[in-house]
C-alpha cells in the first residue's frame, strides 16, 4: 500500500511512558501540530526500549504514512536504540554521522567535556539520515526521506522536542503539506502575570480545532509582567484562518482587560 499522502504516525517511545511513569504530552503536541499543518493523525502508538518492536512499528508506518514521526531513545544510554529499530525498519546500516558527530562534539567541548564512547553514539543515525540540530540539548535528532515517507527522529525530553520541531521539521513538512492556509495572530498583554491568563488560555486553546495557543513570558512573573499571546490558526483560507486566530488572541485579550491588563502590540502574520 503507497503511503497515504497526508496521513502521519506518531510513535513514542520508552518503557517509561507505558508504565505510567510519566505522561505522554509529547503525543497530544505532535498531533495538534501535524493537524494543524493539514496532516491526518492516523496512529499514535507508545513503543518500548526494544529494537524488535521499534523496527516493526516503523515498518508499518513507512508502508501507510506520509510522515513519521518518533520521539525518545535518541541519548547515550544502552536502551536508547529508536534510530538502531529505524535503521533496521528501514533496511540501513547505522553509522557515525559527520554533521552529528560535530554537533555532539560542540555541545560537549562548550561544557568542558570529552567526547566519550557513549556520547559518541547520539550521533549514530540511519545512513542517509540528515541530522537535525538540538538546540537545547545534546542529541541530535534525524530526518530520512525513503520511498517517499519522512521519517523524523526527536528526542523525548518535550523542551528539545518542541524545539526542534519548530525550527526545524515544521518548514520541511510545510512543503509536502496539504494546500492549507496558516495564519499566526498575537498580542503584547501588559500588567497581567502568565498564570493569571492560565485559566482563559487552557479555556480558548481547547474550546476550537485547528488553533493552537501559547503564551510567551517576556517579563518579570510578578514585577511588570509582560505576556505574549500567540494563536497559530489553520483553514481552508487565510481569511477564515485569521478570523480562527484573533477569536482567540481577542478572548484572551478581553479577559486580560478585565484582570487590570493593558494590551502593547497586536497583529497577525501569513
């Protein structure tokens, strides 16, 4: 079966998440991203520590998605093997990448750190892989176009997973994605401390598909605060994506008002 044009798979993995140990967010972001992009989520499956099952999972996705995406098992520990179970998925050796192995190596040499065995293996990706920088941390994450499925690697710590998913992954998926509209609308809220919005923020975010709601502190929690409101909106149209994006920029500015704040700089871009 070709894969499906605009279908996506998220794959987590770790022991961790399938004890209950810690919560699976890194899925619930993904999905709303992909979604918003104009990609159907189809699969969202949560895989152990095991090479077997990772390659077994991947190999299914290959065959029915556009996009896979994997998060955890990327560090320098022996049970992080996802790239190990995507290589094999995938039919690849995995071998010592040149621009991860420098990325690795940067990271470490600005702590005044060696580079040992085990840190050497984050930058062990699938041959042809394409590293993607972590900005946060050490691991490396990977990005292998085969047979016309990207297959996307990120960490499982959610703040370089977030990250790199900004930066990076998202403008390359935006070239293969669905002919949607997107449209970002913010506002500068003055006066009010981020977990004073936190209530009409949780509200607005899941109150509307197809928007996606942040809130960015740029100043002192308590002594001045200054809160950046952005909505990330999709749609069939830029016009019906910018109305989706300042309904919620303007639900979350009007209760900020109500609070005592006052609203800077306000606007939409795309």
């Amino acid at each position: 079966m070709p894969p499906g044009e605009f279908d996506s798979w998220i794959l987590t993995i770790g022991n961790e998440i399938l004890i209950g140990r810690i919560v699976n967010t890194n899925a619930s972001w993904l999905a709303s991203r992909l979604t918003l992009l104009g990609f159907r989520v189809a699969r969202i499956i949560t895989v152990p520590d095991d090479v077997a099952d990772i390659a077994e999972e991947v190999g299914r996705a290959v065959a029915r998605a556009r996009v896979v995406v994997t998060t955890g098992g990327l560090g320098p520990t022996y049970d992080d093997v996802t790239l190990e179970g995507v290589a094999r998925a995938l039919g690849r050796r995995l071998t010592v990448n040149d621009r991860a192995l420098d990325m690795v190596r940067r990271f470490y040499e600005a702590r005044g750190l060696e580079l040992t065995e085990e840190r050497v293996k984050m930058a062990m990706l699938p041959e042809g892989a394409e590293a993607i920088p972590n900005p946060v941390g050490a691991a490396p994450g990977s990005i292998i176009d085969h047979g016309g499925a990207l297959v996307i690697s990120l960490p499982g710590v959610p703040s370089e997973m977030k990250e790199m998913f900004t930066r990076y992954v998202e403008p390359r998926l935006r070239e293969i994605a669905p002919n949607v509209a997107l449209v970002e609308c913010y506002a500068r809220v003055i006066g009010v401390p981020e977990s004073g919005l936190a209530p009409v923020v949780k509200r607005a975010a899941r109150s509307r598909e197809g928007v996606y709601l942040k809130t960015h502190p740029k100043g002192h929690e308590l002594e001045g605060p200054v809160i950046e409101v952005r909505a990330l909106a999709s749609a069939g149209s830029v016009e019906e994506a910018r109305a989706k994006a300042l309904e919620v920029v303007r639900e979350v500015v009007s209760y900020a008002r109500e609070q005592g704040g006052r609203v800077g700089e306000e606007g939409c871009t795309g």
